[in-house]
C-alpha cells in the first residue's frame, strides 16, 4: 500500500530524549523478515510454538510480533513490570518455548527458568551481552532478509494473552489468526477512525490486549502507529509529546485521562489531533466533559475483553450519551441477560451477554487455554457471559454499572459502583473515587467509597467534606445510593495497567470484619 498513501512512515518510535526510529512499510517487511528468520533459525521456533514477548516499548517489540505471525510462532505480550513470580506463572501455564525480554527483566527471568522446562531459548534486546542469552539486535543484523511466510489457517492460534487480573489470578486467552488477525480490522476503522493518513499513538504497555489496536488495527487500515518509550506516565510529557508530533489519533485509559484534565490544557495546541478513543474501565462522564470543553474534541469510550476484542463501543459521528459505553459494536449480537440467560427488556439491569450460538462470531476467543472447565462456565444457553453487569436504553445504549462481583447489594438495593463514582468525580474535592462494599449490621452492607483528594482540597476537614460529599452524591443521583461511609487515602489500588482494583478495597473491608473476604 505505500505508493498509495501520504509520505508518514509505518512506524515511528521516539524515546523523548531525541532517539528516534522511522520505518516505512518496505523497511518493515523487510526487518520483520530478518526477525522471522531468527526466530525460526536461531530459536528453533515452529508453527504452533509458544513465545513470549515481555519488552518496554521498544521497536522490537512490533517486529518480533509480526514475525511470530510469520512463523505461525503464538505471540504471548506480558507486561513489562512483570514480577520473577508473575513470570514464572506465565511461563510454566503457557509453556513457552522462548522468550525475548530487556536488560531489566533477564535477571529475573534468569532467577526461574531452571522451573521453566520448556523454555529453551532467550532473546535480549540490549546492546550489551548476557551469558546464556541471545543478543536479538546483533542477530537480527545478520539475518537473511528473505522469508517464506508460512500458511496458517483461520483457525490455528495466533495469540495468547494474559487478562489483566483484576480480580485474580490472569487467565490465559487463546486467539486465533482469523479472531485477532481480523477482529481488529472494522474496529481499528469504526472506532478509532484509523485511515492510511493518520498517526496513531496508543500509549498502552505492549504487554496489554488494548496495544493489539496499535498492532493490528493500525496496519491493517494503512496507519502510522506512534510510539513513546514513555518509561512511566507523566503527564505533562504525554502533552508535550501531543503538541510536538503530527499525531492524529489518540487512545489511552480512562486513569491516565482523569490525570491529563487536572492540567490546564488550553496551554497546549495539539495541531494535528482529531480522534481520542480511550476504554479498559469506565470513563467517568466529568473528565469527558472536561477533555471536550478544553481540547475540543470528543473522547469516544469503547468496550471490550481480552476474551472478544470491541463488544460496544461510541463510534464517530455517532450520538454520544454522556456516561453510556455506546452500542453493540457488529457483528455482535450484544444483550442484558437474567442468570437464566433470558433477555432482559431495555432499563432493566442484568449481566452483559454476547450472543454465540448458533453461529460464533469470528472475532471470540478459541477458548481459556487448558481450563474447559472455565470456558464452559462462561456460557449460559446461546450467550458468553462477560462477567459484567449493564442495563440498555430503549435505543440500544449500553449504561455500565459494574463488575459482578463489585454491585453492592445495600437492603436489597443493587448499587453499581460507577454511578456513585461518576457523581463523587462530578465534585471538584475528588480526583479519583473508588466504590466498594462495607459490611453493616443493619443493612448487610453499605456503600463505602475511598476517595484520592485534588491537591488544593488535601488539607481540609475530613469530617466537613465527608458530609458536603455525601450531599452532593444525594443530589447527583438517587439519594439511597450515597456513600454512608468515607476514607480518604492517598492513592487507589490499581493493576499494572492502571484499572482500579476495587476487589482489594472490599477484601480489606470485609477481612477486617469476619477475617474473611465477602466474595
Ligand atoms: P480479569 O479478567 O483477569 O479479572 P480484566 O477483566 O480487567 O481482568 P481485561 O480483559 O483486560 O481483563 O479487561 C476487560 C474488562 O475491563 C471488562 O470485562 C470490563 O470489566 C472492563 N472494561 C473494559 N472497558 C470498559 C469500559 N468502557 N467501561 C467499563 N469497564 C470496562
Ligand atoms: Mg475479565
């Protein structure tokens, strides 16, 4: 495709500190064809073998993809602060074979692979040596440049990625080539409005499912994808880096937009942006408003699960409602469902469902690597049962109220926690709120929220502002859903890719009570 399309490279990789790195498409056919060979060559890899990709966002990461799909190699992302711990988990479930890492993790790697019998080979990307590992970048030097791609089928594995734990142990997600290879196509272009003159930067770790949109999306629809090192989030190099590259097109998480609206944003001029995407967990609708208000473009919120890529999703030019997470995003077939699997009718809330019988959609998940047990768990009657709970409008909006476990049941109330944290973000006292269940002798349980104060409030009476937040929660929504208790604390919970952790928050409440977590 690149004779037809404007002169921006394929790929663009800075590290804020003046290194930079540009590919066009034939540089990177070729440097993926060099990487292909040495993992076949060098690694001994063969369609169907497991790899392991844990790297920062270096460029070698988006080679080392492409040439694992190549191969018909399965590409396993993991996060870059992965823990020895965390690795050896994922390296015994999976059984990789191989793995390619940085000069910061091979030390620990090094520390378990004598429990990991499969791993037979170790790629570093360093300029330095390590003993015991393969030096990936003087390899990749010396590689042919020629490769045959191998055939695959639709239906051979392509992927397998780790969920983001947030509420357990990570479940292993088997892709197959059709599923990632395609299911990121129409989203890439639906809902990140991705064509083959834009820019697109996706600050994700690479270790998460959300970077196989900088990955698959961006490719497929002809982009230039855009990459910071970003060793860790700052905020005010994400707008710098905004204002002084022609990035069109933007997507991060919810976490990092709450942070980017406390600066004052009209000091920047982000010249060439015109889309910003953002999902993983709720965006609260105050931050929206203030990203619009202040950089005047609208952030379009999607849905979705390592387990089935986009579910729902606010496309372009599509009516926003403030709060929803949009509509079902084709071809899912996406309904609120009873415990039965029975369709709920529009306003009432019940469990998120995607319809997989009798026809399974292309892009779903083959199943939970070597646990059918789980994946036969996840379905009720036709529908995959996302673990999720919603209601939807009468004109097809899905409203998000929680993860199953995190629905407070408060006298038979059902409180979703991202109304009451939707409105305590509303109040200019609250940077982030999370919302959990705290035992009650009367009532079961109550709401309890735990509150990260703004700066300018830090210093306040805790008891005046518990009380001026619980009337504002009464007059924000219904009243019965107001937090009766408070704790005010200097950060939240969160997993490494910034989702808030509320499960942490309730086992603390409840363990204090009965020395026993409540779910
Ligand atoms: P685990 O399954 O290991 O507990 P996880 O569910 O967080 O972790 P992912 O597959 O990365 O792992 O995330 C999918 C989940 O993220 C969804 O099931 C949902 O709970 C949440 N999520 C994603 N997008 C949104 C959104 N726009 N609004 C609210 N929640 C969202
Ligand atoms: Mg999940």
């Amino acid at each position: 495709m690149a004779g037809h399309r404007p002169q921006i490279p394929a790929f663009w990789w800075v590290n804020g500190m003046g290194a930079e790195i540009k590919w066009s498409f034939e540089e990177l056919g070729k440097q993926s064809r060099k990487a292909a060979n040495v993992l076949q060559g060098m690694c001994g890899l063969q369609p169907g073998d497991r790899m392991m990709l844990v790297l920062p966002r270096l460029p070698e990461w988006w080679l080392v993809s492409v040439a694992c799909i190549r191969t018909g190699a399965v590409m396993i992302p993991g996060v870059s602060q992965l823990t020895e711990k965390d690795l050896k988990y994922r390296l015994q479930a999976s059984r990789a074979k191989s793995i390619i890492t940085s000069d910061s993790l091979a030390p620990r790697v090094d520390a378990i692979s004598a429990d990991c019998p499969s791993l037979q080979s170790k790629l570093l990307v360093s300029n330095s040596s390590r003993p015991g590992w393969m030096n990936f970048r003087e390899l990749l030097r010396e590689a042919s440049t020629e490769h045959n791609c191998v055939r695959t089928k639709s239906q051979n594995p392509m992927a397998i990625y780790f969920t983001s734990g947030t509420t357990g142990a990570p479940k292993m997600v088997e892709h197959s080539q059709a599923s990632y290879g395609l299911g990121f196509v129409a989203s890439g272009r639906q809902w990140v409005d991705l064509t083959k003159s834009d820019i697109f930067w996706n600050t994700s770790d690479p270790g998460w499912v959300k970077a196989a949109w900088s990955l698959f999306s961006a490719w497929s629809n002809g982009s230039c994808i855009f990459v910071h090192e970003l060793p860790r989030v700052d905020v005010k190099v994400i707008l710098n880096t905004l204002s002084s590259f022609p990035i069109t097109t933007f997507c991060c998480v919810p976490t990092i937009f709450r942070l980017l609206v406390q600066e004052d944003l009209t000091r920047y001029q982000f010249q060439s942006l015109r889309h910003c995407v953002t999902g993983g967990e709720a965006l609260n609708p105050d931050v929206r408003e203030k990203w619009k208000s202040q950089v005047g473009l609208e952030l379009h919120e999607g849905y979705g699960q390592s387990e089935t890529v986009l579910i729902c999703a606010n496309l372009k030019g599509m009516k926003i409602k403030a709060g929803s997470m949009g509509k079902a995003f084709p071809p899912y077939d996406v309904q609120v469902v009873d415990d039965e699997g029975n369709i709920l009718p529009p306003g009432e809330q019940g469990n998120i469902a995607v319809r997989v019988k009798p026809t399974q959609p292309f892009c779903f998940f083959s199943c939970y690597l070597d646990n059918p047990e789980k994946t036969k768990a996840s379905e009720q009657g036709d529908f995959y049962i996302t673990g999720d709970q919603a209601h939807k409008d009468k004109d097809g909006y899905f409203w998000f109220t929680g993860r199953n476990d995190d629905v407070i049941n408060s006298s038979s109330y059902r409180i979703g926690p991202v109304e009451v944290e939707n409105a305590l973000a509303e109040h200019p006292a609250v940077l982030e709120a999370a919302v959990v269940s705290s035992p009650d002798p009367v009532r079961g349980e109550v709401v309890k929220a735990f509150i990260v104060l703004s700066p300018a409030y830090s210093s306040q009476d805790p008891k005046k502002l518990t009380q001026e937040l619980q009337e504002h929660v009464k007059r924000e929504t219904a009243p019965y859903k107001y937090p009766r208790k408070m704790a005010f604390v200097s950060e939240l919970p969160k997993t490494t890719s910034g989702k808030i952790q509320r499960n942490i928050l309730r086992r603390q409440e409840w363990g204090e009570m009965r020395g026993t977590p409540r779910k």
